[in-house]
C-alpha cells in the first residue's frame, strides 16, 4: 500500500502585506488541511489575542541575535524595526518524512527561502484593495496613525513582489481564499515530480 511518506515533501512560502488577513487564513486551514506550520520568532510585541508559541515565539532581539550567531535560524528578516526568523532543523526534519510545511514570512524572507529551496511553492495573499487593506488596519485598533502609514508605505512595496511569487490569492471572501489555497496545496502535492518514488514503487510491484 502506498503512502504519502513516499512523496517529496511540500514547502510553502505564504506571504501577505499586514492587514490581508494571513493569520486568519491560516488558523482556518489548519482546521480543514493537513501540513504543518512553521512558527518564526519576533522580536516584535505580542498583540492581543496572540499566544506565545502559537502565533509566534516572541523573543528579546538580544536573544534573536544570538540564534542568528549560532546558525539557527534559517532565514530572518528586519520588518518595521522587529526581527523576524525561521528555525531551519524542524523544517528539514518535516521535509525529509514527506510533510507538508507552510512558512508564514515577510517578503525579504521569502526570496531567501526560495534561493534555499527552489523547489518552495510561493502563494502571496492579497488585499481586494489598497483602501480595504487600508479599513482592515485602522479597524484593528493596535497601531497608531503614524503605524498605520508606515505599514501601508511598506504594504505597497511588498505588492509590487507579488509577481515573484508562483499564486496570487485574493483574500475579499474567507471561505474563497481558503478554498483556493486548499485547491493549490492539493493540485501540487500531485505533481509527477513529487511523486516519482510512488511512480517507481508501482512499477516495481505491479
């Protein structure tokens, strides 16, 4: 009987501007899909409603620092003045038994990922538009005005990356963009490439 542990497996890159509702999303799928979800560490503060472990792992930038000097950390990236970083072991360890693994990671972090593993599937999400992005981040009430400017400057640099990326998800409907990305994640988990192991293990028992 074959298995999934026989196929390659999957890393996906899955980027947003602040605001789009990345988190959201990814709460959601991990109810309804079957991967695992890398957690970065930040330097940043944690915002209401975030779990320590869950979101993130929220870490001093001393501390940061010194993962980053011991070559524990992936990739990282400076994000508004907070560090963010992937732990590279646990992501290798999943890739090696055939999981799926989704990357939550800012835009810089991505295009390091994807030199690091090119065969990384990136899915960027998307405001309907800029004046909604713009709603959604005045409606969380944890930034200031002059936040909500900064993010937007850098919001607006980050879509112009969007094309870099191998699927464009729009996040105006929830249950749309969840389907969406649940169609992708299944349509790649198929492809030959990934699957060559099964492939020959078909034909060697047939």
């Amino acid at each position: 009987m074959l298995g999934d542990t026989q196929k390659k497996g999957l890393l996906i890159v899955f980027s947003a501007p602040s605001g789009c509702g990345k988190d959201t999303v990814l709460a959601r799928l991990e109810k309804e899909a079957d991967f695992r979800r890398s957690i970065s560490m930040t330097t940043r503060q944690m915002r209401d409603g975030e779990t320590d472990g869950v979101d993130y792992y929220f870490v001093t930038q001393d501390y940061f620092l010194k993962k980053l000097e011991q070559g524990q950390i992936l990739e990282y990236t400076n994000y508004n003045g907070n560090y963010y970083g992937t732990p590279k072991s646990v992501i290798d360890d999943w890739l090696k038994k055939g999981e799926t693994v989704i990357l939550k990671i800012e835009v810089e972090g991505a295009e390091n990922i994807k030199k690091l593993y090119p065969d990384s599937i990136g899915i960027f999400l998307i405001p309907p538009s800029i004046k909604i992005l713009e709603q959604r981040l005045r409606n969380r009430s944890s930034e200031t005005e002059d936040e909500v400017q900064s993010r937007m400057t850098i919001a607006r640099n980050e879509l112009k990356h969007a094309v870099n990326y191998d699927y464009i998800v729009v996040n105006d409907l929830l249950d749309d963009a969840i389907e969406d990305i649940k169609s992708i994640i299944r349509s790649e988990k198929h492809k030959t490439e990934r699957s060559k192991n099964i492939i020959r293990e078909v034909i060697n028992n047939a």
